[in-house]
C-alpha cells in the first residue's frame, strides 16, 4: 500500500464483527480509488506489466482479459503492448474512469461494469489476470471458485491465467492486528489517516478487517472487509478443480520462487 507506515496508537480488539456477505458491492469507493489504485510508482508499474507480458506468453496481437480491473490502472499501460484489453469490474464508478482514461491514452480497451463471478468476455482472449487481491472475497469456497472458472472460460485453449494473492505464511508469521498509516490524496493533496484494524478467525479461514479513514475536513467513515485465507496447495487445488492445469508460484515481479517470506503468491496457470 502506498504512504508511510506509523506504529498504530492502540492495539486492535481480539476479534472483530464479519464484514457482512458482498461486502465488496459498497466497499469501494473514489476516495479508496484514489489512495490505493492509481499506480504512483512508475517503476512498479512498469515492472508489473512487463511481468504480465512475459509470464501470460504474450504478443503485440494478444487480447488480454482484466478480471476486477478497478479504474484500469493495469489495463491502460497493457494495452500499448498488446491488440486490445477488456476488463470488468462491479463499481461503476471505477469503470466510467476507466474508460475516459483509455480515450485520453488512445488506448484500444472495453471496460464493463459487471460481477467477476460472472462475467465472460464476449470472445476469447489468449490472456487474463486477477491483480492485488480481488479474489477470495466470499466465505464460500465453491463461490471463490466461479470467479476462476469464469477466468478459465475467457481464455482460449492453451491461454494462460495470473492470479495476484497474499501469501498467507507470511501473512501469519508477521501479522499485524492494527497498523496506521498517513497518505496523501493525489486528487486534492489533502492528508488522510487510514486506521487498519484487522483480526483472524482461524476457524473459518478469513482475515476480517476494519477500515477506518479520517480526513483532514473532519470526515470520517469505517467499512468492513473479509478475504479467504488459502495456502498455495490450497489455491493451486482451486485453479485445477476450475479446469486449468500447469500450476507454478512466484514469489514477486522478478519471477523469483515462493518463499515463506514473500509478500505475495502470484499464481500462474493454463486453460487445456
């Protein structure tokens, strides 16, 4: 995430309410979007979609799926190295961005508001990704496993998947129950104070979290989050139940392997 890290004032309650079921139909926002999906960090974002163009075997003539595209931070940038980029994403809002920055960068993308448990391009693409955890919202492993399905039924035969997720030992091992941190909005430039209180419920697999932002007008707002927790033999079960095969790891945007330490488990995958 981007901003500074500051250590939190108060530690968080042991536990926290679930976030309530969908809770990602009115967790997002343009505030959220504004502090957490533009890519700030050229270098990362360059390293990101040369990542995607290599690791999806792609080519100047490839169509390429974004499955949960947010404002198509990811997708604007791919499209200039490949024939055409189609996302989807279920905050209308964010897809309306979407669309007015890929006209300003002439860029050849078709941006759909519509539900990632659902939605399957019109025609097949020969690539498709799912990035910075937009997987394992739902409590419910056979519904997590539709959004893969329906990742699998984008691509053409021999089309390769990417699926961007935490990596749970590390996650465990360095778990933090409330962090702070102080961003700056690139909208206004007016400082918001993020209050991240966050809590395990080993016994159902989910990381519920508390978001609290206060900006600098006085404003203040909470919402809830909750996300799966599965080991990589966990997620690579997943992706081969939903058809695809040649599951591997990577540790980072170097293609380097999984490690316990790493920060996130990038999952590769093909379609038969």
């Amino acid at each position: 995430m981007p901003g500074e890290s500051v250590p939190a004032p108060t530690p968080a309650p042991a536990s926290s309410p679930a976030a309530p079921p969908d809770w990602w139909a009115t967790f997002y926002d343009d505030t959220l979007a504004e502090l957490f999906l533009v890519r700030a960090d050229a270098a990362e974002l360059a390293a990101t979609v040369d990542f995607l163009f290599a690791r999806l075997h792609l080519s100047s003539a490839s169509t390429v799926f974004d499955q949960c595209c947010g404002i198509g931070s990811l997708s604007v940038p791919l499209a200039r190295r490949v024939a055409r980029v189609v996302g989807a994403d279920l905050c209308a809002s964010y897809v309306r961005r979407a669309r007015a920055d890929a006209q300003a960068a002439g860029a050849a993308c078709a941006f759909f508001a519509a539900d990632a448990f659902e939605f399957v391009p019109e025609r097949p693409c020969d690539g498709a990704f799912n990035w910075w955890t937009s997987f394992g919202y739902a409590e419910d492993d056979l519904r997590n496993r539709r959004m893969l399905e329906r990742a699998r039924d984008a691509l053409r035969p021999g089309g390769r998947f990417l699926l961007d997720y935490p990596n749970v030992a590390c996650l465990l091992h360095d778990f933090k129950p409330c962090m702070t941190r102080r961003m700056t909005s690139p909208a206004d430039g007016g400082e918001v104070l993020l209050v991240r209180e966050s809590a395990l419920d080993l016994t159902r697999g989910m990381l519920d979290q508390v978001w609290t932002y206060l900006l600098r007008d006085g404003r203040r707002w909470t919402r809830k989050s909750s996300v799966r927790l599965y080991l990589p033999h966990v997620l690579a079960d997943l992706l081969r139940a939903a058809g695809f095969v040649d599951v591997e790891f990577f540790g980072g945007l170097r293609g380097e392997p999984l490690r316990p330490e790493s920060m996130r488990c990038i999952c590769g995958a093909r379609k038969p």
